[in-house]
C-alpha cells in the first residue's frame, strides 16, 4: 500500500537516437515527398550544374545548343509552377499539358517563321510590327491551345474559360523558350563573333600602346558583353513569360466560344487581335527598350491577371449566382438546424420547416467533393 508521501516516479524520457535528428526513412515513406511537384523541384535545383557539366570544358556547338534548350525549358518549368498556382486552372490535366507541349513544339516555331518570312517580318513601325510579327506569332502561339481544344471537346462543358487560359498560357511559355533558344544561338552567336572581330583592331591598339591585355579586352568589349546578356541572355528570364501573358489572353476567348457563352466568330477573334496588338508595341523599335516599354508589359501582365483571377463579367454573374445560391443555402440550413433544436425540445411544428420566401427546406449537404488543384491531376 502506497503512503500519501511516497515519492513519484517520473517516467523515462525515451533515449535519443541518432534518426530523431536525420529520419531519412521517415521522409522516405512519406507521401507529400513522393509527389511529382517535389521531384522537379528537385529537378530544377539540379539543372544549373547539369548544364554546366554537359557544356564541359571544351565546349562544342552541339552542346551549346543543348545547354541552351536546357535553361530554356527551366526558366520555362519555372514560370509554370507560378502561373499554375496564380491561375489554379482545376480541370486541366497533366496529360493536357503534355498533348499541348508535343504540339507546340512540332508546330509553333515553323508556322511563325513561315508567316513571317511570307509577310516580310518587320518591327520599324507599328503597323507592320503588328500584322508581319504580332499576328503570325500569336496565331502560331493560338494553334495548340485550339488542337487541346477540340481533342477534348467532350470535356469542354467541365472546363471553364479559365483552365483555356492556362492552355494558352502554357503554349505562350513554349514558343517563348523556342524563340529565345534560336535568338541566343544563332542571332546572339552571330551578332557577338562580328563584334569580337570588328573590335580587335581596337584591343591591338590598347595593347601596343601599354595597356594589359585583361584591361584592353574589357574596355572594349564591355558594351558588347553587356549588350548581348540583356539583349539575348535575359530573354531566357522574360521571353517564355511575356509569350504566356498574350497567349494566355487569346485561350481565354477561345474557352468563351468553347464553354458555348458566346459564338466562335464573336469571341474567338478578339484574343487574338488584342495579344497581336500588345506584341506588336511590344516588338516596335520606337517602344522596345524605351521607358513606355515597361508601361506595355505592366498592361499585358494586368490583363492577364485580370482575367485569370477575376474573369469577363460573365464571369462575374456566374460567381454571383453561386454565391447567392451559398447564402440562400445557408440560410435553409439554418432553418433546418432551428427546426431540429425545437423538435429536441418537444417543440414540434405543426408545418415542415420553410425558408424565408415560404419554400420547404431541402435537405443539407453534409459533404462536398473537394476540387483537386491542378497539380494532382
């Protein structure tokens, strides 16, 4: 029999393990590692040193080449994982994506060289920036998204006007990393190797005159190194996202005409024209690289913005009227709650429970489906 001062004893702290601190097999096991979205941040953490090991110490045009698709289809990935998550597009699926990419890839580049090759691509003025360049690339760009479109037109009643933005998003992102590839390797290439060969007489002559041979070759090339990195590096960066802004605009009128609100030869147009005109400005050598420059990307990231979270009004009224139908249904679950408190009570009512407009109550959902985002797809 224990005593009311016997001591009590405290239980053993369990002893420290080495794993406590390190579970790998833990982390292992556990699914949120195991999922696709971890493995290519994995990926895209990685490709950096890829690229850099695949360039190698004796660089050859070949690996150039790939080590420029490589950064390419990374700032490109990247820019996806954003988008996906500012637009949350909830039933475009991988396999879309996937459908999409293959598309693009085959078709984009040629068709817009095509076109305008045919159309005598210039940016000198507005107006040929737009019909010689905005409007072949836009609708190269719109091409896929249109493919994706009518492979899956049995699905097109699910998907709404914003998972086609995405579409045409994701195909804007591919041309962009298909543009900035040949821009860097052929134009950028070319356009530095006869500026290195313009400027030598200049380097020779700082050399002879004194100077070292580090110092001469940066005071000359400097401008050129700086103008090729902006010029052609730095598209890597924007070119894939500034493509998904426009493009993106002309998928969302395409899902206006494919979730039936409005006739094709009414909506289908519209995106196209506005995303051609905002490339064309973008394109003209009066506004590229000028301060207005970044007043035509800030309006061509709001637009998209405005669409992708907010919608037309369309749009709008739909989410009003489920919104409303939200309230009206909280307010029959109120109802039906106050009926259930008074019968509990022995407070029985002589008529069914009504609404405020004098409708019975329906019943209460007790459990809704949960929308996956559109990364578990």
């Amino acid at each position: 029999m224990m005593t009311a001062n016997a001591p009590v004893r405290a239980p053993e702290r369990p002893r420290a393990q080495p794993n406590d601190l390190l579970p790998l097999g833990d982390w292992l096991r556990h699914h949120t590692l195991r999922s696709w979205t971890v493995w290519l941040f994995l990926a895209l953490i990685c490709v950096p040193p890829i690229a850099l090991v695949i360039l190698g110490a004796s660089p050859s045009v070949r690996t150039f080449d790939g080590v420029a698709w490589i950064f390419a289809a990374y700032f490109a990935i990247a820019w996806l994982l954003l988008l996906g998550v500012i637009v949350r597009p909830e039933h475009v699926t991988r396999l879309m994506l996937v459908v999409l990419t293959v598309i693009a890839l085959a078709t984009q580049v040629p068709l817009a060289v095509a076109l305008e090759v045919a159309l005598h691509g210039s940016n000198a003025n507005l107006g040929p920036s737009i019909f010689t360049v905005g409007i072949p690339e836009e609708l190269a760009k719109a091409l896929p998204a249109l493919a994706v479109t009518l492979i899956y037109w049995r699905r097109r009643r699910s998907l709404q006007p914003r998972d086609y933005l995405f579409l045409g998003a994701v195909s804007g992102l591919v041309f962009g990393a298909s543009e900035v590839v040949h821009y860097f390797t052929v134009n950028g290439v070319a356009a530095f190797d006869a500026t290195v060969h313009s400027d030598g007489p200049s380097i020779t002559h700082l050399i002879n005159a004194g100077h070292s041979t580090s110092s001469s070759v940066f005071s000359v090339l400097i401008g050129p190194v700086l103008y090729f990195i902006l010029e052609f590096v730095w598209r890597f960066v924007t070119d894939p996202i500034t493509h998904a802004c426009w493009s993106g605009l002309t998928g969302y009128f395409i899902g206006l005409w494919a979730t039936g609100r409005h006739k094709w030869y009414q909506v289908a147009w519209i995106g196209v024209a506005v995303a051609a005109i905002l490339h064309g400005l973008n394109d003209w050598s009066r506004v590229n690289g000028h301060p207005v420059w970044i007043i035509v990307v800030l309006l061509s990231g709001i637009l998209f913005l405005g669409y992708a979270k907010i919608g037309s009004r369309g749009d709008l009224h739909l989410e009003a009227g489920s919104l409303s139908a939200i309230r009206l249904q909280g307010t029959w679950a109120r109802h039906a709650l106050a009926s259930a408190a008074r019968q509990a009570d022995g407070q029985h009512a002589a008529h069914p429970p009504t609404t405020t407009v004098g409708q019975p109550v329906p019943a209460v959902p007790t459990q809704s489906r949960r929308v996956r985002p559109w990364w578990e797809h």
